[in-house]
C-alpha cells in the first residue's frame, strides 16, 4: 500500500517507526547523555572547563554585593565598627 492511501493507523505507526530509528529526536531519547555522547572527550571537558571559568571569573570580579567571604574579612569588619563606634 503506497503512502496516499494508507489509514491513519498505518500512518502513525509508520512514523513511530521512523522515530524510533532517529533517538535523538524522539522526545523519549534526548537528553544529556545523547548530547555528550556525541561528542568526545575533549570537548566535554573544554565545556566543563569554560563553565567553571566563567562562573569563579564572575564571583572574583563581578560580584558587586560587597560582602565579607572570609573570617579575617568579617574580623576586620568588625575591628572596625568598633572603633568608630568607640569614637562616637
């Protein structure tokens, strides 16, 4: 039976095998895995390695929120309100 008269039954099964031939367009068979599976281990790693980059460059550099990381920093902070504190 050619294509133009088929009975939507045949039709749909026709398509679900051709989607199942083609995972990675399936709604079914797309995820993370597919995609790194399809490219080597290197440029999995170069994508890790960017990711990572830009997230510490943006946290030292970019982050304008001011706010103390570190013990010696909050000390410090508060050594000085103390002081002025003292002097008022």
């Amino acid at each position: 039976m050619n294509k133009d008269h088929e009975s939507p039954e045949e039709r749909r099964e026709r398509l679900r095998q051709e989607e199942l031939k083609n995972p990675s367009s399936s709604v079914h068979g797309s995820n993370l895995a597919d995609l790194v599976g399809g490219l080597n281990w290197k440029v999995t790693g170069s994508i890790i390695i960017v990711g990572l980059l830009i997230y510490f460059i943006y946290g030292i550099f970019l982050d304008k929120t001011k706010t103390p990381r570190f013990y010696s920093e909050r000390l410090t902070v508060k050594l000085i309100r103390d002081q002025i504190l003292r002097k008022t």
